[in-house]
DNA sequence: CCTATTCATTTGTACATACAAACATTGGGA
DNA sequence: TCCCAATGTTTGTATGTACAAATGAATAGG
C-alpha cells in the first residue's frame, strides 16, 4: 500500500516518521560500503574535517542528544576510528589514522546516498521538500 | 541552534529524522493523557473502530512492520484494551470494553496534536507539507 | 576562600522499531 | 493424496535514540 492511501496518511506524524524510516533505509543501504550507520558516518567525517571536535558541537551538528553522540563516539572508538581524550570538563575526539583513511569511502556513501534520492525524487523536488522540513522543524517548539 | 543552521541541514537524512524526532516528541506529549505512545494510540482507535481487525491490516494502516505491530498489541494487550484471538493463521484484535470506553480521549489526543502543530506550523504549511512528504515516501523506493 | 550553581559529558535504563528466522496454516500442483 | 510454496504472525535479537540521574569541572557570589 501507498502511504497516501493509509487513513493517516494526512497527519503529520505518520507522514514524517514514515518519511524518515524509508530515508533512513536507503541511507543505511548506502553507508553499509563502509560499515557503519549513517549517523555514525557523519560524525567520522565530521571528526576527521575538525578534529578535536568536542561532542556539544557534535550535539548541534547532527541534532542528536548528548547522550545519544556519547554513544556514537563510543561505538567509533571500539572500532579504532576515533579516540576520546578527556581534559577537565571537555571531552576531544580526534580520528586515528585509520579512521582518517576512511574519509574518501565517506565521502562517497554521502554522494552516493544524495544521488539517489534525489534520482528518484527529482533535484528540485528533493531539494525543496529538504527546505521546506527544515523550516517546519525550526518552527516546531515542542 | 537551528535545525537549518546545520552544516548537514541540506540533507534529507537529517532533515527528515530531525523533523521526525521533533514531530514525534510534540506527539508523545500529546498522548500522555491517555498513558499510551501515539503508536499505541492509533492502533487502538482502529481496533475499536474496525473490531477484529487483522494485523496485516494494521500493518498497511501505520506502515509499520509485521513485527512491530505484533509488538504493539502485545503491549496493548498487557495494558488490558485489546484482545487478541488466533484462529489457523490469523489474528483477530478486538478492544475490550476498557478500550472501547478511551475512544473519546483517544480522539482528544489526535485532535489536540493536530491543532497543536497546524497553529505553530501554519494551517494551509502543514497541510502542503504533509502531502508533499507523502508524495516523496510513495516516490521512494527503497 | 569556600560554597552553590552551572556546564560538559557520561551512565543506567527504557522504548520504538526493524531484520531474520521460526512457526503455523493454507492452497495448488505433481 | 501428499508435499511444497506462499501467507500471516510471532519470536529472538539488535539498533538508534532519548530521558533522567550521576559525575566531574569551572565559575560566580558572599
């Protein structure tokens, strides 16, 4: 079945979760090269272009919670792509060499991931609909 | 900071999970009345409206995997709204006469969720952003 | 200089969701 | 008639994310 056709399709919250579990799918179908999640991903790259990042600016970046960037950096560190070093209240995540060797292959899965979708949805359509959630979300106080 | 403000906010990735959090947390809210998550909500309401209900059915309706619909009216179940009878190989959900008796606080929530988004989101806005996401999960195929 | 507050991060726990595999049932073809 | 494939559902397990509380460090007020 089509999500137009559900009898929710026309509320907010099953149009926008359902959005993003098929983006998500396709996302995760493109990281998988490199064997990590989307987000995990992102924030390698995000590490390997500032290293010595500090996770509340990762907290901003990828608008996840502290608590949730914690867990992704802790999951890249098992892996030996970043390491943590901790100094008073602030905490740096630099990429290890490995890690860093990783940012061609990233950088690809994101190209790759943006291709596609906006294959499928057309570059104007994909890039409206993009700005057009990013407005809503700023507005959206919850 | 802004969702837009993001170096990755031209992304769909997370553009789309970032409104979904956002949408999901304001719905969360919207529910607590009822003691159930929006998931739950809606399932029920369409258990008491279509009594017996299959959960393929409910599969289609929430575009939600079998697994995660077999998970909800377990939860369902537990709470004492719902019951479930297995004849060969399928499953009928009925509400009990304790589910049947939320239906009017369920439809509250939902109304309240809506009216709760179009006022910050605008009314005409959020209805063309509902269907364009629409438009674009039935374009993606994953 | 000490204490109270604030800030950055981490930890414990919980939840919604999914995938893959298992299970049970049904229907069709050899 | 019997087996095999398709169907509907459930189970085991994993993942991404969040909240609340805990930790540790910096800062400000008396």
């Amino acid at each position: 079945m089509k999500a137009c056709d559900s009898r929710y399709s026309q509320c907010l919250y099953f149009a926008s979760s359902a959005l993003s579990r098929k983006v998500e799918k396709l996302a995760t179908e493109c990281w998988a090269p490199v064997g990590l999640s989307p987000s995990h991903g992102y924030l390698l790259m995000i590490a390997i272009e500032e290293p010595g990042v500090q996770p509340s600016f990762l907290v901003e970046q990828l608008q996840l919670t502290p608590s949730t960037i914690t867990r992704l950096i802790e999951k890249l560190e098992e892996k030996k792509l970043v390491v943590r070093t901790t100094e008073g209240k602030i905490t740096n995540v630099y990429p290890t060499p490995k890690g860093k060797d990783m940012l061609p292959a990233l950088k690809a899965c994101g190209q790759d991931f943006h291709e596609r979708y906006a294959a499928q949805l057309g570059d104007r359509e994909s890039t409206a609909l993009v700005s057009s959630i990013c407005q809503m979300t700023d507005k959206l106080k919850v």
